[in-house]
C-alpha cells in the first residue's frame, strides 16, 4: 500500500500507535487487504478470495462480492469491480436461509475488521464508489432525493444506500461462487478504488520512501520456515512453497486439507 499514503501517514504508522482515530489509514489498509486478496497474495488467505464481510465487533454489516480486477486508464491504477450489500436487520431476516452457506462456502468469505470510525467511513464512501461505475440513471423515486441526504444512514443496521441500482446483475452474477445467488435481488454494483493522497494537500511519499513500503517479503518454507535458497511450489495449489522435497513430504499431513481448495 506504499504509493496511496501520504508523507504523514507513513509516519503515522512507523510509531505504531492506535490508528483507530485516523480511520483514512484504516480504509487504506483494508483495501489493500481486499485488493491483495483477490489476487491472492494476502498471508490470511489461502488462495484468492472473491467474498468479504465488513466486520464491527464481531458483526458483519455489509458484504462485498467481487467479480474483476480491472485496469484503471485514467489513474493508471486497478479497481475491483464489485457488489455491495449492505445488511439491515430486514434483509438478515430475508437471507437468513442464504447466509449460513455464504459463510461456509470455497473459497470461504475473508473478515475485514472496522473500527467505529472507519465503518462510518465506509458508509460513507459506498455511495461514491456506486456513482463511480452507474449505468443506469436515478428514478424519479429515489431515496436520495425524498430523503435530501446522501449517504441515507452511518448506522449498522441501515442501507446508506438507494435503492436505484439493486438487483441489476450480470446473468452469469454467481458463476465463481454459486452461493451469491440468493442475494443477486439485493446487491448494487461498486468500483473499490485504491485512495491516494492529494498533493497539493498532503506531502507525497518520494520514491525511495515508496519502494520501501513495497517491498515483497522472500519465499518462506511451509514446512521449516527458511527464507534461503530456491523454493519450489506445491504441484497440486501452487501456493505452498517448500526448500526441499524432505519438508514438502514432512508437510503434507498438515497441508493435505488445504491442497487444491
């Protein structure tokens, strides 16, 4: 996430304090904990992950479904096109038979942990990220223009949302993940953007700075742990990797239950 803080907010995260009162930070962390595991790559997962929960203390507030990684041309960056759907207490009641097998499905759902702060953040910004990707104009009905506010609520239990986009999905909507079906009436398409600083608001992070932050960690044996010497990935997932076929074969009782999920 090196290139989208600011000068400040690398220092910020150096001293390893609460960030929980600079929710900014916090958003960009959580993207960047949705855009590395989708690709993939994020240590909590085990392989790509297409479903995630917006979690405050221990309560999932909204679900975002994620179709593509796609390029952006005008920022010459990526965004994530996705649906959102934000839970109220109604439609938990509506999808309680759907829920259950979301949770349980391949490749399972990943938490991303909100604070009180960044969850209003977040609320926030989803009708932003709707607008951004909108193919369809407003109806003359639309909550945003009865109620004169945007977005409608920052409350758990509340859509901040309108109603204007739900339910316009692709047919092919649950092809990757047959269990995102019973919520294709719900959900409203987004595209999840990294955020950048502005600079001519906040001092830019320069090169070297940057490149620090992105540095990629080396290869680590799934068995002894070694970072030394060349790692050989796994035949059947291709992600566990291992510096000897000793400790791939010393491995493997424990790895088995994840292979080629």
């Amino acid at each position: 996430m090196g290139g989208t803080l600011s000068e400040g907010e690398k220092h910020m995260k150096e001293q390893g304090g609460d960030l929980s009162a600079q929710p900014k930070i916090e958003l960009k962390e959580s993207l960047n904990i949705m855009f590395q595991s989708f690709a993939g790559f994020h240590p909590q997962a085990s392989g790509p992950v297409w479903t995630f929960q917006l979690t405050k203390r221990k309560s999932c507030h909204t679900i975002i479904f994620v179709n593509s990684m796609r390029h952006d041309l005008d920022l010459g960056s990526v965004v994530l096109d996705a649906w959102v759907l934000p839970l109220t207490i109604e439609r938990v009641h509506k999808l309680r038979g759907a829920l259950p097998p979301l949770m349980s499905a391949k490749p399972e759902p990943l938490g991303v942990q909100l604070s009180d702060r960044e969850s209003i953040l977040w609320k926030r910004l989803l009708p932003a990220l709707a607008e951004r990707c909108r193919t369809s104009n407003h109806k003359a009905s639309c909550e945003y223009r009865a109620e004169g506010k945007i977005p409608l609520s920052v409350e758990d239990d509340q859509n901040p949302l309108c109603s204007c986009g739900e339910g316009k999905v692709p047919a092919d909507f649950a092809k990757t993940v047959k269990e995102w079906a019973p919520f294709a009436k719900y959900v409203t398409r987004i595209a999840i953007a990294p955020v950048f600083p502005v600079p001519y608001v906040e001092s830019m992070l320069r090169m070297p700075q940057m490149e620090s932050l992105a540095a990629v960690p080396a290869p680590q044996c799934g068995s002894c742990g070694t970072t030394s010497g060349q790692m050989m990935s796994c035949a059947g997932c291709g992600r566990a990797r291992y510096c000897s076929r000793g400790c791939q074969k010393a491995a493997w009782k424990t790895h088995k239950p994840d292979c080629k999920k």
